[in-house]
C-alpha cells in the first residue's frame, strides 16, 4: 500500500521526447486511471514508475521515498503486461508461483497463496494447463493472479484489456474494479480506452504527447475539461468543435465559415474577456447537447444529413452544417435517409468554449 | 456492381475443425452486409471462401451471374482489402494505386485519370507521391481501398480492415467507409467482431457462431429482435442482460421468487411455444428504470457498481447472486448498496427457451 | 460434381510427380555416401572393379579389415613389407573433436551473451559495431591466411591446441552474434522484465527465463559452427601440421603417396562423418525454424 508521487518526469529516447515534465501524485489505494492515445507516454511513464525504464529527468517517490537507483525487484511492484508476458514454459500454477519463489516463500506458504488467487480469479482449474493452451481471458488472468499473489505496494497495468474480445472487457471491466476494492491497493492503470477510464478509475489523468493535459474525477474531465484535447477524447461520441468569433456588439458568436450566428450566454460574454483573440474561438458542444428535428424553426441552424449510425440504444446523426459536421445523439426511432434537411439546436448552456490558439478551455 | 449468392456453404479443415457449416446467404447488389462474431465462428472463412483464397468443401457461390467456385481469386472480379493493408511497402502510393491497372496493360492517360479520381474520392491526392511507410494508418487504410477500388471490381471483401486503428479513428474511418459506400453503390462483404462497426455500417448484419448462421436482418432488427440468445448476448453494449426464469401463469419468476407480471396473451404464447420450464428473460440495460427504495418495480435488487460514463451511467445491480446492467441518465443518482426497484419496459422484452436458445416472445 | 473430380485427379497426379522429384533429388545427393560407405567395407582389389558392386552381401563379401586398420595399426607400405606402422587417425579424430568441440561451446556461450546485449541494451554505436562483426564475414578467408600465419608465428601459436581453437571461435563469433541476436530479438523482452518485477535480477531472470527459450537456438546455431570448424582445412593445415593436426589435412595426406588405400580412406572417412551426422540427428528438431515449443500462442 503505498501512494505514488512523480514529480517533473521527463523520459526521452535519443531525440524523441516521450514524456515531458509529467508531475502527478496518486493517493495511497487510489484507482488512477491514466489514459491518451497510442504514442501519449502513457506506458514509458508506467515503465519508469516500475523501474523498468530510467527517467532522464524527475523522480518517482513512493510514499515519499525516491525510488531513483532502486530495482524493480525492491521496488515491490506488481505489473500486468498488454500481452501477459506468462513464462510460456511454464505451467500456470509455476507462473502464479514464480513471484513467490523468488521472495523464498515456502513450499507450503507458495502453494497456499496460490491456491487462494486463483480461486478468487476462478481460474483453479487451470493450474495444469501451458500458456498457450489457454484462451485470451484465461491468460489475462492468469497475468493477474501472479501480480496479485504477493501484496505488492502498487499495481501498475498497462491496458491490459486490449487484446480481449469486447465482451470480456466489459466483464473485466467490473471485475478489476471489485478487486481493487477487496485488495485496497493503489492501482495505476493505463489505458488507451477512454470508456475504461469512465468507468474504472477514481480519478483520470489525461495526457498527450507525453504532457498531462488534465486530472480529475470522471465529472470533472467530462463536464469540465481543461483543454480542447480533454474535451475532445473523453466521451463515446466525439464532441462538436465549431470554429467562431465572438462579435461584441451582437452579443453573439458567429461561425468562422459563416453558416450561423447564435446568441451568446451571459457567462459566455463573460468568460471570452480572457482570451486574446476574439476572433479564433472554438465552440464545443456534445452531440447529446444537440437537439435534431426535420421542421425548420426560427433560432435554428440548417444542415444536410450525411450518415445515420445506428447504434441499438441510440443513433448518432452526421449533420451536415455549411463545410463542418455536426454529430447529434438520437433515440433509436429516430430515422432519416441521407440528404434529408434538418434543423438543429445547441443547448447554449451546456456548450463549452476554447481559445482558438492555446486550446485551453475558457469556459 | 452485382450481388453476392452464398449456397449451401461447407468448409471442413484437414484436421477435421468444420469451420463453416451449411451457410446460406445473399448479399443484394449495392449492398453492404456485415460478417459478424466471435473468433473462431467462420467470418473470415466464408470471406475467403467467397474471394477464392480458401476452396470450399461444398456449396456454390455466385458473384453477379455466375459461379465462380473453379475460378481463381485473380478472375473473381472481386477486390480484398485486408486487416494488415498489405501495401507495397517501396513504391509510391500513386504506384501503390496504380498497380492493378498496369497488370492488365491500361494506357499511361487512363491510369493516371483513374488513379486521380480515386484519389480525389478518398482525400488521398496531397500523398500521391509519398511512400507507405510515412503515413498514418488512417491514411494507409485509405491507399489500400484505393488500391481495391481502382478496378471498379463488382464487389469488396473487406477482412476487418479497422481492427488496428486507434479508436477515435476507427469511429472517423467508419464514417467515411459508410458514406463512401453509400455514394458509389458499391456491393460490400464485410467482416468483424465488433458489434457496434457492424451496427453502424451494415445495411444488414449476419451473426455466425460455430460456423452456422444465427441471424441476419437490419442491425436494429438484430438489436431489437433477436432470435437467438447468441445473438442476444453478443449484439449491444453493454450485452443484453439474460436472467433464468421459469413460466408461472401470467408472470415470469425469478430463483428467488420475484414475479414479472406479463400479459395473458403473452403468457399464453410461450407456454404455447416452450420445450422445457425454463426460460431466459433477456432485457436491456437501457430498457430498464430505477426508482429508489425497493417497492413499487417489477424487481428488487441492490447497487453493486456506478459507473460514470460521462453522458449516462452504468450500473450494476445484484439479483439473484447475478449482475444485472443498467444505464440511466447521468442526471439520476444512484448509491452504492443502495436497494432500488428495476421497472422493465414490456414492450421491449425478449423470452428465450432455456434449452432450444431461441426466442419464444 | 465432376469439377471436384477433375480437381482432385490433377492434385493426384501433381503429388506423384511431386514424390518423383523428390527421389530423384535425394537420389542424387544420397549416393555418394552410399558409394564411399560401400567402399569402406571394400578391399582394395574390390574398389576399382568395373562394373562396380555396390550392394554389399549379394554383390560382394563386406569386410570391417579397413576399420580395423584405420583405428589401430596398418601395413607400413609396400617397401616396408612386412612392418606395421601404428594409424595416426585416432589423434586426429581426437584432435578435430577437442578442437571443433571446444571452438564451438566457446563460440556460441560468449555469442550468445554478447548477442543479448545487442537486442536488449542501448549501445552507442550498436549499428556500427554489429555491422563490423558481419564484415568479417564477408572476406574471403583466404585473405587472412599469412597476416594470421605471421601473427601464430610471432605468439607462438603454431602446433598448438589453443591457437587453432582460438582462431574457430573467432570465425564462429559472428555467425552466432548475428543468429542469437535476431532470435532474442524475436522473444518480448517482457519476459526477463516481468521476472525483474516479479523479484529477481536481470542475469537470475535471463537465466531462469530466457535462456531455456534460447536452447533450441543456441543447439542450431552449434550445429553450423560445428560444421564449419570440422570441416576446415586451409589454416589447420598450414598453422598445425603437426601433433595438433585434425582429420581433413590428415585425409588430405593420405592422398598424396602413391597407391591411395581407397577403402581405408573411405573408412576413415565414414568414422569422421559419424559424429556430426549424429549430433545433427540429435538436435534435429531445433534446427526447424518456426518451431517454438511451448510459447505462447496470440
């Protein structure tokens, strides 16, 4: 058990940065969930928190102890790989064991805490079998029962889900969770999967191109993030991001492209105050924020349909607004063919607004 | 562009594994029709099967009006466009693009005018002239349908062509190959084991299992209407929620004795149609509503999970010693332990006979 | 469906052209060692006769005289009737497998560590030196005969054990370098990681871990350094003509005087055959590429 300080991290390989002053402290038997695109520095930052990787600059403290020139091994980290990495000469019960036996467990105490991993990952009847007889979702937790079989400080995973058929993930999904509660251990976990960060961690930590970009609860990234990146990674449907300017005498925003002009809200005049170029704004809005119908009204934007996705609970509507596109989020019933026009309404007061230069959230 | 006809299908590997059993399937012309399951159910067979990289070991398949069983991958008139893009990796990409029309001996003014316009149709004309291995995967996978689509062949076999892309793009890719379709009328037979590519991009759906076809029909008929407790388990995230219960006059009843009041004419027809006493009752998460406090739902169960997912929230509820989904409006909060009722929405559930697998209601 | 008939009878005949080929082909590489094994269990009359009989028992009487010979003592030689002169072949077989074999173990233990190095750490200069050991076989060995014979003359290496094993390791190195190199780089280095984390150091992990993956490698590439060092005949011949010589300047010698003793000669040839047919027959199975016993299927 043990809480996780990484301060000024700074990894590069040879001219490449991959992580750039990343600085994040993750509480004792906290949840985190670090998730970002593929090339984000997510995994080289596990990496070095494990021991496996040397930063270049910065150092990773647990519990306050400056983990620099320590091993992997004293560490007493638990670490699950993307692809498992089982010993493939070994059988399951020897990979479970293994960790074991180089801390010179007993026999009797190694077969013990075998035995009680994997009937808690309901793998005990595979102890016999070699890892590549084994499906995708036995060997993921097979990996798991030998990172769970000491009491390491911290579990560090690096999506380890990925590979799974998406019905497992889902189960997984829970299953992780539940575990992490039973055990009260501090989990970092690392995804590339922003609905597994929804749903997992306690707190997310956003970041690209090896630089944090925001940390908060899952409230916090979603309702309010601090960037254009944020905004535009987390949640299943990307959300709307509509170039404008803001025109101080008509209190309203008017699209770059010249399609539309809306209102702007109080807060709105507000918050534009701080940026410096009232001309480069960025609107954003969520395609659940949007409202769709066929029949024109007076306040409302005009556009073309492009493609319906039909995703069984809900659809998501392509609109085709002047040269941008705008995704609407739908009842299932609802149904129009391509090239059909409609109208559609933002709500303004869910709606977030970007500097157009620096990307940071004004509002 | 022509249809697809898939007879009688039959494919038996060397070491006895039947990988495609019986499959009878049509895909219109213009069409596109998804592939969809597991790994292991027969997708990737039968695609290949169709394209003539596999020979199958009985049935006919029909592109356009003829039987292509004998004929060579090469003289399908049929393009493949493959999981891993398989680019020439030296050439150019115009080269990349050009290279099955200069197999078949087309002048240097027709390559170049097709060539272009492809091109142009998949925003591809800025990299002509650049070499695969500096583009981004969404920019290869478009080299790669060009490169399929430059033969106007009469139809595409498509081998999870989105499975490596991150998933922002794989969700932008979706798009484009959906409205590209659209567009150019082409006839498509697409694999994958993703539910929602299929849901979005097929026309119509056909589920595999084992080598035999479970359902085919519009992606919401599927999602709605499922026939099967396969498919209803396998199409739709999360996963329709499939509970054991048994027939008792006109309510359905759980192992712990909760009752699920139903219709007497619906009741009627699935003790009409049943082979056994027990039933699975499958429901989506989003079919059911919780209210707080126990009483006054069809069922009573307590929180297990919350799960904030951004624009509504998943929980999982324990009944039974089985969790059960639900997702409700981020707006509805719900606590963990909490004890809540799960008001089902009639018209919106299936009954499936436990041990035929298909559906009765 | 007389499609599938037709399709069936053109891949029958296909398979039987096929197995035609195929014995044809072994046919030609297989009967010369069928012919100089015949001819060791020749007497010497026998060898030369024309037609010539080449199944022992129905065509002519086998005789083990010839091993016998080669093995222990001989006729001196025609001017020397009478006298027996003892067989100098087992010290040269002795020799070729102290030499070959200790050139060998060695080459392929400091190979492989040094081709772990290369696949796991970050070198300055890697590319650099990886591409001056491959050099070194892309000369013409010829080309360093009398740079090398100067420098075992000024060491004092000529007509010793250590030179000529010395100078085989040296010409095994690259070879298994660049084969181990591109095996190690083919297992995850998340095995010898996960077994850091787990609790062991990076050399326990490597052992425990990835060195039993590497055996298979490590017995085939043993198998071509093997070959290469029995085999060799140019510098043995030249830096080790005496006490230290191994069998090919040996064969070659017996050559030379007058009257060849064909069928001792075959003879001795079969017993130098022997040990690397059986070594190769023993780690057959790993010299298939691709056979990855018990790895881990994705």
């Amino acid at each position: 058990m043990s809480s996780i300080t990484i301060k000024n991290l700074t990894k590069s390989f040879g001219d490449t940065i991959a992580v750039d002053e990343l600085s994040l402290h993750i509480e004792d038997r906290e949840f985190l969930v670090m998730v970002g695109p593929t090339g984000a520095g997510k995994t080289t930052t596990l990496r070095c928190v494990a021991g496996l990787e040397r930063p270049t600059n910065g150092a990773v403290l647990f519990d306050g102890e400056d983990m620099a020139g320590v091993s992997p091994a004293a560490r007493d980290v638990a670490f699950v790989f993307q692809d498992y990495a089982l010993y493939p000469r070994k059988m399951v019960s020897a990979n479970i064991a293994f960790p074991l036996e180089a801390r010179r467990y007993t026999k009797a105490q190694t077969e013990a805490e075998v035995v009680r991993v994997t009937r808690m990952l309901r793998i005990d009847g595979l102890l016999d079998r070699l890892p590549w007889q084994l499906s995708g979702g036995e060997q993921q937790r097979v990996a798991l029962a030998r990172a769970m079989v000491r009491t390491p400080r911290v579990f560090l995973m690096d999506e380890p889900l990925t590979n799974l058929d998406f019905q497992l993930r889902a189960q997984m999904r829970s299953e992780l969770k539940r575990i992490q509660r039973e055990l009260d251990v501090t989990f970092f976990y690392v995804t590339n999967d922003q609905l597994e960060a929804l749903s997992m961690g306690d707190r997310i930590a956003v970041l690209n191109k090896g630089r944090l970009q925001q940390v908060g609860t899952q409230d916090e990234v979603y309702e309010h993030p601090a960037n254009l990146f944020v905004a535009s990674f987390i949640g299943s449907t990307r959300m709307n991001f509509l170039k404008c300017a803001y025109n101080a005498d008509a209190g309203a925003l008017t699209s770059v492209m010249g399609a539309w002009s809306l209102p702007a809200t109080a807060e709105m005049r507000v918050r534009v105050q701080a940026t410096s170029d009232l001309g480069n704004l960025i609107l954003g809005i969520r395609p659940e924020d949007v409202q769709i119908s066929p029949e024109a009204g007076d306040d409302e934007l005009k556009g073309q349909v492009f493609v319906v996705e039909p995703l069984g609970d809900r659809n998501v509507v392509d609109v085709a607004v002047g040269p941008e596109m705008v995704k609407i989020k739908t009842p299932p019933a609802f149904l129009l063919d391509p090239g059909v026009q409609v109208s559609i309404r933002f709500s303004m007061s869910r709606a977030h607004l970007f500097d157009g230069v620096t990307h940071e959230a004004l509002m | 562009m022509s249809e697809i006809r898939i007879q009688d299908l039959t494919k038996v590997f060397p070491n006895g594994t039947v990988a495609v059993r019986n499959l009878h399937l049509d895909v219109a012309d213009g069409e596109l029709l998804v592939l969809l399951g597991p790994s292991g159910c027969g997708k990737t067979t039968t695609l290949r099967c169709v394209g003539g990289l596999e020979t199958q070991t009985s049935g006919d398949i029909w592109i356009g009006d003829r039987v292509v069983n004998d004929l060579g991958p090469g003289e399908r008139d049929i393009a493949f466009v493959f999981q891993f893009y398989a680019l020439y990796p030296h050439i150019r990409v115009y080269d990349n693009i050009a290279f099955p029309l200069r197999a078949t001996g087309v002048s240097r003014d027709e390559v170049d005018r097709r060539v272009s316009a492809v091109a142009e149709t998949l925003r591809i004309s800025h990299i002509l002239r650049e070499r695969p291995k500096r583009l981004s995967s969404g920019e290869q996978q478009r080299v790669a349908l060009g490169r399929a689509m430059i033969r106007r062949p009469q139809a595409f076999l498509m081998d999870e062509p989105l499975t490596n892309l991150d998933a922002a793009l794989r969700a932008d890719m979706r798009i484009e190959l959906k409205h590209l379709q659209n567009e150019l009328g082409t006839t498509m037979l697409y694999v994958t084991h993703d539910q929602t590519e299929a849901m979005t991009m097929g026309n119509r759906v056909a589920v595999l299992n084992l080598g035999v076809l479970e359902q085919v029909g519009v992606p919401l008929e599927i999602y709605d209407r499922p026939n099967t407790l396969f498919v209803a388990g396998f199409v739709g995230s999360p996963p329709m929620n499939l509970i054991a219960m048994q027939l008792a006059q006109d309510a359905l009843k759980s192992e712990d004795a909760q009752q699920v009041m139903l219709d007497t004419s619906v009741a009627d027809r699935i003790r009409a149609k049943q082979t056994g006493r027990e039933l699975v009752l499958g429901v989506r998460a989003e079919d059911i509503r919780l209210t707080s406090g126990g009483n006054g739902g069809d069922l009573r169960a307590e929180i297990a999970t919350r799960e904030p997912l951004g624009d509504q929230t998943l929980y999982s509820v324990m009944l039974n010693h089985q969790l059960i989904q639900v997702t409700t409006a981020s707006t509805e909060r719900f606590e963990v332990g909490e004890t809540v009722g799960l008001h089902l929405d009639r018209s919106r559930l299936r009954v499936f006979d436990a041990s035929t697998g298909t559906a009765l209601v | 469906m007389n499609r599938t008939r037709r399709r069936r009878a053109r891949s029958l005949i296909g398979r039987i052209l096929f197995w035609v080929a195929v014995a044809m082909i072994l046919l030609f590489f297989l009967f010369p060692l069928h012919w100089m094994v015949v001819t060791s269990f020749k007497r010497t009359a026998e060898v030369t006769l024309l037609p010539p009989t080449l199944i022992p028992w129905v065509q002519f009487n086998p005789t083990l005289k010839n091993y016998v010979e080669v093995l222990t003592k001989m006729p001196a030689g025609l001017l020397s009737a009478g006298t027996y002169k003892q067989s100098g072949f087992p010290q040269a077989l002795l020799n070729s497998i102290l030499i070959s074999g200790a050139a060998t173990v060695i080459a392929v233990l400091l190979g492989t560590v040094a081709a772990y190095a290369f696949s796991r750490f970050r070198i300055p200069g890697k590319g650099d030196l990886l591409f001056f050991i491959l050099s070194t076989r892309m000369l013409p060995p010829v080309v360093t005969l009398v740079p090398v014979f100067v420098m075992f003359i000024s060491f004092g290496w000529r007509n010793t054990f250590h030179g000529i094993t010395l100078l085989y390791v040296a010409a095994g190195l690259p070879f298994v370098v660049w084969m181990m190199k591109g095996f190690f780089d083919e297992i995850p280095r998340e095995y010898e990681e996960a077994a850091m984390i787990d609790g062991y150091s990076r050399l326990e992990a490597v052992w425990k871990i990835v060195i039993p993956e590497a055996i298979p490698a490590m017995l085939a590439t043993a198998v071509f350094v093997l070959i290469m060092a029995w085999n060799e005949f140019l510098f043995v011949q030249l830096l080790n003509p005496g006490k230290f010589t191994t069998v090919p300047p040996f064969l070659y010698a017996i050559i030379g005087y007058g009257r060849v003793e064909w069928g001792r000669m075959a003879a001795t040839s079969v017993i130098f055959l022997a040990p690397i047919v059986l070594f190769t027959w023993l780690v057959r199975k790993h010299l298939l590429r691709g056979v990855t016993f018990g790895a881990v299927r994705r």
